[in-house]
C-alpha cells in the first residue's frame, strides 16, 4: 500500500507541474492510459491472494479516481488562464476598419420625397405634417365624402376602436387613408391665403405588386383669391419637368371625379413603351401620375372658409409611384424588403469611400 501513496504523490506533484493543456494531457495517459503507471499496478492484480487482491484492487480504483479529479480540477484552472491571456493579448480596436468606409445613402422614397418637396419650395410652398390616426371628420366628412362612399367601408380603410364615451364621426378612429386630412387641419388653423405640399405615410387595405397597405403620399393645397386651373396646370407641368429632368413633356389633363375637388382631373405625361423599358417625354404614349382639381366648395365651407370669397386647387401624388417611374422599379412591395442588394442594384446602396 506504501507504493499505492508513493505513486500518488507523485503524479498529484506531476499534475500540478503541469503548464498547459498539452503537458496536462501527457500527464494523464503516463498515469491512466493504457501504458500508464496506474494501469500497469491494476495488470498486476491477478497474481494475488483473493483478500489482498480486492483490497489493492479497491485502492487502484480510489487511486484512480483521485488523479482523473486532480486532473480535471487542473484543466479547468489552465483554460482560465489560457481565456485571461487571451483576452489580455488578442484585443481588437473596433473604431478601426479594415477596408475603405462606406458612406450610407438615403433610402428612394426619402430621396423622392426630398426631391419633390424641394421643388415646390422653390414655387413658394411650405411644409407641413399632421398626425395618423384620424377622425372620421377629417378624414372623410369634411372632405365631402358622402355617408355610403365605398372608401368608407372595412373593406379599404384600417378602422381602430371607437373612442370611449364619444358619439358618432368624433368617436371613430382610423389610419388615415390619405394626406389631405392635412388639408382640412391646415385650412381650420390658418386664414388664406394657404400655399402647402404635405408629404406622409398613408394606409389603405390593399397588397398587390402596385400596393401597399402602407405608402406614402405628398399633397398639394393652394388657397387665395384669385387662384384658378391654369395655376395648378403651371405647377404640376414645372414639377414633372424638374422631377424627371425633360426638358420638352408633353402632358394633358383628363377629367375624373374626386370628392373634394370639383372640376377634378387626372394628369398624364408623355411617354413610350418598349418590351423592357418606359421612356418619359418621349413617344406617342401617355402615363397616369396624379389627381388634381379645384377645392370643392363644400369643403372650405366645412373647413370654415367663406367659398364665395376664397377658391383654390389640390393634387395628390403617390412618393412610391414616383420613385418607381423616374428610377425604373417594377414592384411597389421592394420598397420596404430592407435588401440590401435590391438598393444596391438601383443605385441606393452605400458608397465606398476612400
């Protein structure tokens, strides 16, 4: 047995002397590997007395079990070290690159938006924001929507839980359908004349590769005296020209039928269509990009402006419709994918700097 606590000794000093995972690991198969000094002891078991066989054979195993908790208790204390000159050692400076910096760049809607409210700065227009969620009132009523037009129905337009305790429009809360609710705060806080652009995000129940239940829009509102239709036709021509860089645009105006606006058109530019590709300013063919018209009387009557004084125009634009004409996009929903190489294909994606 005195052999049994000499060769414990021993390789629980060995052990220790260990400096490295490796050394700790040589350690261990000199003592308990299939050669080993531990193993080599237990060969040796056969050729005694059964009493002294089971004795020396339950040592070996204390033995045995001894050293692997001594070498366990070890490897864990040298990984420690090995982790803490590690962390001491191998450090990174993350406020350095590796390769030239990339410059990020605004997104197409923003620089659509950017773009197109900066035109009409230069018309003398300014800028301005509401919230939303809106009311029915200024949503729909005020803009002379009747009570069973169809863009009142749940069908098209998000609808939120009814105010508590309100009673009739002032109770129903919705996601705005359309920025010219911002036409109606506008004209309620503000005496004429009026001359605004309204940029915003919009929602309307719709999923198609030209919808989306989100998108983004920019109205036009122009309030005064003496303002008529050929005014709006002079800031919509200028805006397509300056938006689209052509010079020479053919445009005309179609009649339709807005609600808040009475004469009402519709715009279209100048353009040809190939298999591929959509040429602006050019060609026999034509291409829808907005709504227009005069402010209904009703609605500066709603908005308390006297009518019989005060006349004006509107017009209304899709951002996304926009972005997708002047930088050859096919499909509204790639806007808000967040891919990184859709960006980059058009244009958008960072820039490398030097």
């Amino acid at each position: 047995m005195s052999n049994i606590e000499a060769l414990k000794k021993e390789l629980v000093d060995t052990v220790k002397a260990a400096n490295d995972i490796a050394a700790l690991e040589e350690v261990r198969v000199s003592a308990l590997g299939k050669k080993g000094k531990v193993t080599d002891m237990m060969k040796t078991l056969g050729s005694l007395a059964p009493d002294e066989r089971k004795q020396m054979g339950q040592a070996l195993n204390l033995l045995k079990d001894e050293i692997s908790a001594e070498i366990e208790a070890r490897a864990a204390l040298l990984r420690q070290k090995e982790m803490a000159a590690r962390l001491q050692n191998e450090t990174v400076d993350v406020t350095l690159s590796p390769r030239p910096f990339a410059q990020g760049t605004l997104h197409p809607i923003t620089r659509t938006l950017e773009d197109l409210t900066a035109i009409f700065a230069d018309m003398g227009f300014a800028v301005k924001e509401g919230p939303e969620i809106e009311d029915d009132f200024h949503n729909f009523t005020a803009l002379n929507f009747p009570a069973g037009h169809p863009a009142r129905q749940m069908h098209d337009t998000f609808y939120l839980p009814d105010v508590a305790g309100g009673e009739g429009d002032a109770a129903k809360r919705l996601l705005r359908t359309h920025t010219s609710t911002v036409q109606v705060h506008v004209m309620q806080n503000q005496k004429p004349p009026i001359r605004v652009v309204i940029p915003g995000r919009t929602y309307r129940s719709d999923y198609d590769q030209t919808h989306t239940p989100m998108f983004h829009q920019l109205e036009g509102l122009m309030i005064d005296k003496t303002t008529h239709m050929g005014h709006l036709k002079g800031c919509l021509i200028e805006l397509c020209k300056r938006f689209f860089e052509v010079d020479t645009l053919a445009t005309r105006f179609r009649p339709s039928f807005f609600p808040f606006t009475e004469p009402s058109a519709e715009m279209d530019i100048g353009c040809s269509r190939g298999k591929d590709e959509l040429k602006i300013g050019e060609g026999g063919d034509w291409l829808e990009i907005l709504g227009c018209g005069m402010v209904h009387p009703n609605v500066l009557k709603n908005c308390g402006i006297d009518a019989e004084e005060y006349q004006g125009f509107a017009f209304g634009m899709g951002v996304e419709r926009m972005a997708m004409l002047k930088y050859g996009i096919p499909d509204l929903r790639t806007f808000f994918e967040s891919d990184l190489r859709w960006l980059k294909h058009y244009g958008f994606g960072p820039q490398e700097t030097v």
